[in-house]
C-alpha cells in the first residue's frame, strides 16, 4: 500500500486512543492507517458528548492488541462502537486484535493493509449497510448480495464502460465476517475492500471512495489509487485462498452490536 501522507490540515480526524498491548512498529502502523482514511474521508462530523462526559470530535478507535488464543484462532474485534443520531455515522469504535497475529501479519509485511480495511469497517464499510442503519445493501443473506448506493453504482458503470449498471456485487463467499460486507473478490480481485488481502497491491479506489460518499461522508476522490477491474478470464481460473481470506474478516473476526448516541449527544 502505498500512503501519501499530505502535509496539510484535515478537517477530518481520526483520534487512536492506545490501551496497550501493541509495539512501537504496530502503533506507527495504526497512525498511518489512520492518515490514509483522513485524505480520502474531508469533512468533519458533528461532535458528540459520551454518556462519561468523553466529548468526540469525529471519531476515537480504541486499539489494542492481547493475548487470545495464538495465531490462526480468533484474530479479534472490529467494528463501530457507538453511533450519531440520524446519520449513523460512527463516534467510536474498537481494534481489538490477537497480539500472536498482529506479529504473523507484520513479518508477512500485510498488517497495513489489514489495519487500513480494518479502519474502514469501524468508519461504517460494510458493517452499517443493513437496513437497521444505513439501507445500503440489497439481497444481504442470499446468493446475490449488492450494494445500491448511487456514487458507488457510478463509478462501477464508470469502471465497466456501461451506463445501465444499477448495482455494485458484494461477497457472496466466505464466513459470516466476509459476506455482504465487501466487494465480491471474483469481481474486484485486489481492490482493498474485497474479503481477500492480495498478494502486490491493494489499492483503494474511486469505488470504495464513493461507498463512502454514499453512506454520508464528504470525500476527496483524488485520494483513490489507480485501480482497473481484472481480465474476468483470469478471475474465472483465480483460487480463493482462505488462509487470504481478509486475513481479519473471515468468521474469526468479532463484530459489534453498536448503540445509537441519543440526539442530545450532540454538541452546538
């Protein structure tokens, strides 16, 4: 992954609150995960006041790393936390991760792509598309999963070179932490957002960009990295390994059951 880290001021910010349990190197590599997201995601969010007085200007993640259960078991817990009122975008939320395989994923020289996707699903991809929250995704639990956001289905036409597109493939393979909340592996291939991590390049692109525009985020499109849609020939042949599946976000990874901040958490 290749990060450009701007030297300018982000109205948008993302606060890593450090409970222990990760190293020097690790920490660095959450601070930089966090970076990214704020070239790509500009706008700032409403601040909120927690319940414990705790006031939030965009979004805290509390990260840690522990002992669980060694590599290849659970690898941990990551999601939104707790919610603003009416737009559902997140205040809080948790990385929470098996310090055995925080180590594997370094030496294998992926945890900052892992931690970059990872971030991405406690800002809201794939785990506030359900029709409780965002209503952003069509066909969850079956088959045929798709995402219907309008920014989103544009830059898929736009990618195709086909105006009638009316939908955006989700993962329909995979466990429980991989379906309906990515983008389908056999379509996208190395795209950041799909439940795999490649090997080479995982580029976030104008697509993922516009996912988030879509669930209500303003976004700088100029942060995407190049990214073509794969030869369908070569995906057809391609074997989906599960040791690459998300390397997170297969059914070892926990989700969060988040809380809806009430109205009056807003400040202002």
């Amino acid at each position: 992954m290749n990060i450009n880290l701007k030297l300018k001021k982000m109205s948008f910010s993302i606060e890593i609150r450090f409970l222990g349990g990760l190293t020097q190197s690790q920490q660095t590599i959450f601070d930089d995960a966090a970076r990214r997201w704020q070239e790509i995601i500009t706008g700032e969010l409403p601040s909120v006041q927690l319940a414990n007085g705790d006031i939030i200007d965009n979004v805290r993640i509390d990260a840690q790393g522990a002992a669980i259960d060694g590599t290849s078991g659970i690898l941990g817990q990551a999601g939104p936390t707790q919610l603003r009122a009416g737009s559902f975008l997140p205040a809080t939320g948790i990385m929470r991760f098996d310090s055995a395989d925080l180590v594997r994923l370094e030496a294998e020289n992926s945890l900052i792509d892992v931690i970059i996707h990872e971030m991405g699903h406690v800002l809201g991809f794939g785990t506030l598309w359900s029709p409780q929250f965002l209503n952003l995704i069509s066909g969850e639990g079956s088959e045929n999963p798709f995402f219907v956001g309008e920014s989103a289905i544009r830059e898929y036409n736009s990618l195709n070179n086909n105006e009638s597109l009316d939908s955006v493939p989700l993962a329909n393979t995979g466990g429980a932490g991989t379906r309906d909340g990515h983008w389908r592996e056999l379509t996208f291939d190395n795209e950041l957002m799909t439940g795999f991590i490649d090997d080479g390049d995982n580029p976030i692109s104008w697509l993922s960009i516009a996912a988030f525009e879509d669930m209500g985020y303003q976004v700088e499109y100029s942060a995407a990295e190049a990214y073509l849609l794969p030869d369908p020939t070569k995906m057809a042949l391609k074997e989906l390994k599960e040791n690459n599946q998300c390397k997170m976000c297969d059914r070892r990874i926990l989700r969060c059951d988040p809380i809806i901040l009430p109205e009056s958490a807003y400040l202002g």
